[in-house]
C-alpha cells in the first residue's frame, strides 16, 4: 500500500522538474506512472492531520518564537559586517523536519521554539502563521515550502508524511535525480519563490544527499508613506569600522517612538499597518555586536512595549541593499538541537525507514534591499538530509538618526514578532 501510494504522488509532482517530458518516472529499474491517490486515501490522512493538531496558548507560543529569533540572531551574526537571518523561514524548514521526526530528536527542534510545546502544537502554530501571511492585503508577503527526494529513495518515503506536510505547511513534493538537473531547478524555485530577489542556492548536491527541504520567504512592502524627494538627502554614515561613507539618506518625521536604557529606535508603517520595519539604534557608548549579544526575547519585548506616540520622532534611514549567507548547524547545535545532526542518534523514521538519516546541511540565505519608495526582503532556508551524513499631540521632538551602526527588524505590528531581523555596520 505505500509502496503504491509514494510513489504515485511522488511521479504525479516530478513532470518538468527535471527537464523530461515523459508521463513516467523511474524509479529504479522500475517504470512508475503517473497517477493519482486515491481521494479516501489522501482525504482521511488529511483529516488524522486535522485531529491531530492541538490548541496552544497564543502567549506562550509568540513569547517562545521571540525568545527562540533573538537567540538565532545572536548566533548568526557575522561581527562588524551586515547580517540578516528570517526566524519564520529557518523555523518553517526546521518543522518540517520534526513532523518526521520522533523521541528526543523531535523534542529537540522543537524546545527550539517554545518550550514545553509539542509537535502538534508547533505545526498548529505554522499553519496559522502561513494562513495569517497569505491574507496580508496590501503588502506582497509569500512563504513557499517544498521537499526534494532523491529518486532513489522514492519506495521507502512515507506517504503519511508527504500528505500530512503538504496538507499543513503546503509543501510540495518533487522527486529529482539529484545531479546537476535538479541543482538547477532548486535554485530556479528559490529565483521564483524568492520574486527574483535569491536566484542561487546550491552549486551541487553531496552525494549521499537523499532530501532537500525548503523554505523561501519574499516580502515586497511599499511605505505607507513613500519618502518624497526632498527627503532624500547625500548624507554620511559612519561605518563600524570608523570609516564614512557617502549614501541617500531618507528623512522624514515619524510618530512610533522607542527607548529604553541602552537604545532608542523609531518605526515606520508599511502600507495597509500590518507590518513596520523597526530600527532600534544602541547608544553610543555600545557597538551593534554587544548589543545583539545580549539581546533576548525578554529585552526584545521590553523594547517593544516602550513604544510611545508622545513624541514627534526625526529620523534618518540610509537607502542600502546588501546579500546575506550563512550555515546555521553550529548555531542550531549550540541552541539545542544536537541530535538531529548526529546519524548515531537522529530519529527521522517518521518520514522514511532509513534509520540512519540525518541532517547534515542548514544553509541560510537572505536579501534586503530598502529604498525610497519600499521595502524588498527574502530569506531561503535549505535543509539536506543524508544517511551517510493611535497618534496624539506631540509634547516633544525626538531625534533618532541611523547615521552609525544599528540593529532592524521586519516585524508584524500587533505583536512584535519579527519577519526578518538584522543589522548594517556597512552602508557600501
């Protein structure tokens, strides 16, 4: 019945991936054609999938994802150079993963992003995330999944698993040969997904590479408020390393105002208010690097709620555009998540009885570009798996200029959590 059922669903999504025309897909010395699952099959999967998820406490688990994004950005960042990461995208990979994953090696992932909180819980929490991102209305906000399996392996691939990640993280699945064919069409997903902004991955595929699990993340924002040409002024920004530079800044008066003991910062709407991109600025006396050091969720939200609209709030936000990549085993490892990168201990049976498979790659990428007219962001996530491895009268003026080092984040506005979070220590 797997056997079957895998297989059909695996041929009926690989047709133009990997540049063949044909209605068949081989697997092995066998030739599987293309066919469809049978509708009861899928549809009583789907519905064990909907059971299976369990209500969470909307606190915990928002205090748990800013707890778990402050975390990973202090682990990513690159010191004195320009670092993005997108927690939404490493956090949606890495649940596809523990939807297949059991024991200890589940619960590791998963305390990643909330302490206590079970699987189904977690996967209840993405689900809402993608449905809330998708309604957004007036800004292009878009997260694709997807899961590649060496075709090899196509018969020992769970079909529990495929159903239940595409019915709640809407990934689809596709069965490549893992040579050069599919390196190309992974990074053409991620150039489509992505709107262009991240149009290469991956230069090739290990050998022993037997899953690829993706992520792609891509926010198109106009400003609510669109700086108008006077705003933009040849100004100088102090790089991390004492050197200026000459950039556009973007001046205009804001009216979200945030301090606390050591930073201020200031934040600007995007079209529709949904979403704001927020800079909080460190004081002087402290570099960026420090001050992400400390950062935790617990300061983050103090931060957060500081927020006043007391005050008129001058700003100055330098136009930059800059690329972002970095492999986030270590960072993960150190957050807790050991087991899953061990092939003596990673338990991965739910979704193929390989017992030996593994994680041996998460490799993180993103993209910002932030200008005069709009905000353009994109994050990709790839996972290889392997089995050999309201505003009032202002009563005072403010000034908040980003003319040095600062930290930003992307965030959604009636709860602070962040999208894409980041730092610019380098206006070039």
């Amino acid at each position: 019945m797997k056997k079957c059922v895998v297989s059909a669903m695996i041929a009926a999504l690989m047709i133009g991936v990997a540049g063949c025309g044909e209605k068949t897909s081989a697997l092995g010395n066998a030739e599987i054609p293309q066919q469809e699952i049978d509708p009861a099959v899928e549809e009583q999967m789907r519905d064990e999938s909907d059971k299976s998820l369990e209500d969470y406490d909307v606190d915990e688990m928002q205090e748990g994802y800013l707890d778990y994004s402050m975390r990973l950005f202090a682990g990513s960042v690159t010191e004195g150079t320009n670092s993005m990461i997108s927690p939404v995208s490493v956090m949606m990979a890495l649940d596809m993963v523990a939807a297949g994953a059991n024991g200890e090696t589940q619960s590791q992932i998963t305390e990643l992003f909330c302490a206590g909180a079970e699987q189904s819980q977690m996967e209840h929490f993405c689900r809402d995330l993608l449905d809330r991102y998708e309604e957004s209305q007036d800004v292009e906000l878009h997260l694709a999944n997807s899961i590649w399996i060496k075709d090899t392996i196509a018969d020992a691939i769970n079909e529990d698993y495929l159903v239940r990640t595409d019915h709640i993280f809407d990934a689809e699945a596709v069965l490549a040969p893992f040579d050069q064919t599919t390196v190309e069409a992974v990074n053409g997903w991620c150039d489509e997904k992505t709107d262009g902004m991240i149009d290469h991955l991956l230069d090739e595929i290990a050998p022993d590479t037997k899953l690829i699990l993706l992520n792609a993340t891509a926010l198109d924002a106009p400003w609510a408020e669109p700086y108008e040409d006077y705003q933009v002024r040849e100004e100088t920004f102090t790089n991390a390393d004492g050197d200026t530079e000459d950039v556009k800044m973007l001046n205009s008066t804001e009216y979200s105002y945030f301090e606390t003991e050591d930073a201020v910062g200031f934040m600007k709407y995007y079209e529709g208010g949904e979403y704001a991109f927020l800079a909080i600025l460190p004081e002087k006396s402290m570099t960026v690097d420090q001050y992400v050091q400390s950062l935790t969720g617990e300061k983050y939200m103090e931060f957060w709620n500081s927020r006043t609209t007391d005050y008129d709030v001058w700003t100055k936000l330098p136009e930059f555009t800059y690329e972002y990549e970095l492999t986030m085993n270590g960072v993960l490892a150190d957050m807790g998540m050991k087991q899953a990168f061990d092939s003596a201990t990673a338990d991965f049976t739910g979704i193929t009885d390989y017992t030996d498979l593994y994680i041996d790659l998460v490799l993180h990428k993103t993209f910002i570009e932030v200008g005069q007219y709009r905000t353009r962001a994109a994050a990709v996530t790839v996972i290889e798996m392997t089995d050999g491895c309201a505003m009032v009268e202002p009563v005072e003026i403010k000034e908040v200029y980003l003319d040095r080092p600062f930290v930003y984040a992307i965030v959604e506005v009636d709860t602070g959590m962040p999208l894409f979070i980041g730092t610019l220590q380098s206006a070039q």
